[in-house]
C-alpha cells in the first residue's frame, strides 16, 4: 500500500528529459514521461523516442572484380587468391607453369630435331661436309650439265611431253656462272646463287621454284619437297631428266623428310603449349572477374529493430533480411 501511495505520489511530478549513453558513446534522448503508478506500465515507461532503428550490414567483404580479372590476366590464379579460392588459384596456375614447361622441353627437342635433319643433309664440319647428303653444288652442275640437252630436246614433264625451255637466253648467259671456285669445303659456298635463280627462273617445265640460299628455312623445306630439286640427293640417279621419275622420293630424301615432319610436329606442341597458356590467362581472368561480380552480389543483410507494445509493456523485435 505505501509502494502504491509513492508511485502514485512520482506521477504527478513532471520528469526531466532522460538521456541514455550508447556504448559508442553517443546518447539517445528519452521521451517525457508519467508514471500511472500501474508497476506493469511504468516499468517499461522509458522508451526512446525513434521507434525504429534500421542498419545496413554487410555480412561479407566485396571484391573488386575488375582488380580480381586484372591479377588474373597478368598471373592465372592471382585473381582466385585475391577471391579466397585457393583450390581454383592452384589450379590455373598449375596450368599456367605446366604450359610453359611443355613449350620449353618441346622447342628444345624441336631446336635438337632441327640440328639433326640439317646436319644430315649439309654434313657437318667436323666431318669436312663429306658426311652430307644433300649438295646444292651437286644440283648446280646437274643443270649444267643438262642445260643444252634441255635447249636442244625440250625439258621432258612426264607422259612422253616435253616443254621448251622459256628462255634460252638467259640460260645460256647465267648457266657457265652457277659453279664458281671456293676454298671452302661447304658445298653451297662453290655456288654463284643469283646466277643459279636466273638459270631456274629461265628453265621452265618443271622448273617451278627458285632455291633460297643456303640456311634459309626455305632452303631446307624446298630440298625434300619438290622433285625439281632432286638432283641434289647423293642417292639419286644423275641421268634421270624425267619429271615422272624425279618426283619419286630417293630414300635419303624421303628419311630427311621424316626427320624435318618430326621436327615439326615437336615445334606445334610446343605452340599448342603457348595456346594454352593464353586461353589459362583469360580464362582466370573471366573466371576471378565473374565470381568477384556474384560474391558481391550475393549476400547483404539488412537489419531492423523495432520496440513492440504488448500487455505487459514493451518488447524488442529483431529483422534480418538477407538479399541474393
């Protein structure tokens, strides 16, 4: 009764303003109250005066996804670190060192394979060059050899038809030049080269290509390709004149070929490596710059507080929404 007598007593006294300290420091201003002297009511009596207090929490961190693409271009699998993938980041890089460990291994067993088929159709210096098999000398004095059968007879195209040589005169004028004298043992050095082009450029029939000099990565394809020069081999038969019959692999000319095929194939497996390496680039890039983009996206909180009335006073209402 006398508790009653006092809380009743209190209401009819008019109260300060009350301020409440946050944590943070800064203080919440409170409402003006009087108390009924009902204790269910006056207890929850205190309010502060915002009814609602809304916050927006990021629950995760962002990612950039143009710095997440951009590490992943430079370095495949940086983006993905930068993303806290670890298991994607070893991956891409493990291709990316993968690829350019292939490209290595295979230019050098290509660049070996090209030493090799050079080395056996030019010889080797070691050996004086007499270990070569394939002489552009030995091609030179061959037309030489043949040039006014061809003026005189034609230049037989297979088939039993011959065609005219298209100008003699040029032959005749640049044919004694192709051979010149050398103190060198290496073939290609006893040979005038311009004046052998004039002369092949002037022949006609099956003379169809011009030989790049000597060390020219033409030189070495056109040797085995074309039957026009195959009188160069050392195994071949020098009275043959026959196009039917030239084109005709010898099998010093067909094994080069083998080896130079071989060489190749080491050289587009070491460009296929390269490819890949590409591709990983940007592939990570697109890969980091997408996920970055759709973690950013992904969650945000929004919470929400609100003071609700009920029968025995106030209560607390917590929202959490989260957005995808």
């Amino acid at each position: 009764m006398i508790l009653l007598l006092s809380l009743a007593a209190k209401a009819q006294t008019p109260t300060d303003d009350v301020y409440l300290k946050s944590p943070d420091g800064t203080s919440n201003k409170m409402q003006r109250i009087d108390l009924t002297g009902v204790l269910s009511q006056d207890l929850f009596a205190v309010q502060p005066m915002n009814e609602t207090q809304d916050s927006l929490v990021d629950v995760t961190e962002t990612r950039s996804a143009l710095k997440a693409g951009a590490f992943s271009l430079l370095i495949p699998g940086a983006g993905q670190l930068y993303n806290r993938n670890y298991l994607k980041a070893a991956a891409f890089f493990a291709v990316e060192v993968a690829g350019w460990v292939v490209n290595a291994m295979w230019t050098q067993k290509a660049n070996n394979q090209t030493v090799y088929f050079q080395n056996y159709a030019d010889g080797t210096i070691a050996a004086n060059y007499q270990n070569g098999n394939y002489s552009v000398w030995r091609y030179a004095q061959w037309i030489y050899n043949n040039y006014k059968g061809f003026e005189a007879n034609g230049i037989q195209i297979g088939g039993g038809q011959t065609a005219p040589v298209a100008d003699p005169t040029t032959v005749n004028t640049y044919a004694p030049q192709m051979i010149v004298p050398s103190n060198s043992a290496a073939p290609w050095t006893h040979v005038n080269w311009y004046a052998l082009n004039q002369v092949e450029g002037a022949l006609g029939g099956y003379f169809t290509h011009i030989l790049p000099s000597h060390g020219d990565q033409q030189y070495y394809e056109l040797i085995g390709k074309y039957p026009q020069f195959r009188q160069g081999w050392n195994d071949e038969n020098p009275s043959i004149l026959d196009f039917s019959l030239l084109e005709k692999d010898t099998p010093n000319s067909g094994y080069y070929m083998d080896q130079r095929g071989k060489a190749n194939s080491l050289f587009a497996v070491a460009s296929t490596a390269i490819g890949v390496v590409l591709v990983n680039h940007f592939a990570s890039a697109i890969e980091a710059a997408i996920w970055a983009h759709s973690h950013n996206k992904a969650v945000q909180a929004h919470v929400s507080m609100s003071k609700l009335p009920t029968g025995f006073g106030y209560q607390t209402e917590l929202q959490l929404a989260v957005n995808f």
